[in-house]
C-alpha cells in the first residue's frame, strides 16, 4: 500500500484554483510507499528500496502536513523533497501535480 498524507484532501483544498474555471481544482500529493509483507518495494524517484512501515509512512507525514497546511507556498519544494512519487520530478511549482478534476468529483 502506498501512504499519502491522512487529510490530502485538505491540503488539495487549499491549493490554487484554476482561475477560468471555479469548479475545478488543482490535485496535489505527497506520497510515501511502504513496504508490503515479504515484497520489495522501490522509490521510483530515488531508486532505493523502501523499507518503511505504514506507520512510520503516516508519522512522517503529520509533520508535512501541519507545514504545508501552515504554509501552502511550500509544498512543490516539499513534494520535491521528499515525495516517492514520479510527479516529484516535476519542474517548478508543478512537482507533485496530479492535474485538474471538478469539485464534484471529490464527493465520489
């Protein structure tokens, strides 16, 4: 399984709207694997093994979470930092970035 952080939500709230559009909005993550009973698991973006625990994943996300909350101008430089997904990799303020999906969408 892979552990995002536990209110993604909130902090994909507070990301920028589209500006043309108000039902939309922008879906951002931070995302840390976890390793899976005997399974190997690899960090696509550092090309390590992963070896943490879902708990460990969520403990180290709380933190990350309260700062981007906090101060959401941060969070591509800490998507960048520490995200293990390839949307990390991503230039500028767009690491992380998942696109665009219509507030109605988040109801499902």
């Amino acid at each position: 399984r892979e552990a995002t952080a536990e209110a993604e939500l909130l902090a994909l709230a507070a990301a920028k709207r589209r500006k043309t559009d108000p039902t939309t909005i922008r879906l951002r993550h931070i995302l840390l694997r976890v390793k899976q009973d005997k399974q190997r698991v690899q960090d696509p973006v550092r090309r390590k093994e992963v070896v943490r625990t879902q708990v460990q994943a969520e403990a180290t996300l709380r933190p990350i979470l309260r700062k981007v909350l906090q101060d959401p101008g941060c969070f591509a430089a800490v998507a960048r930092e520490i995200s293990e997904c390839t949307s990390a990799l991503k230039g500028g303020e767009s690491a992380g970035d998942m696109g665009w999906l219509a507030k109605t969408k988040l109801d499902k």
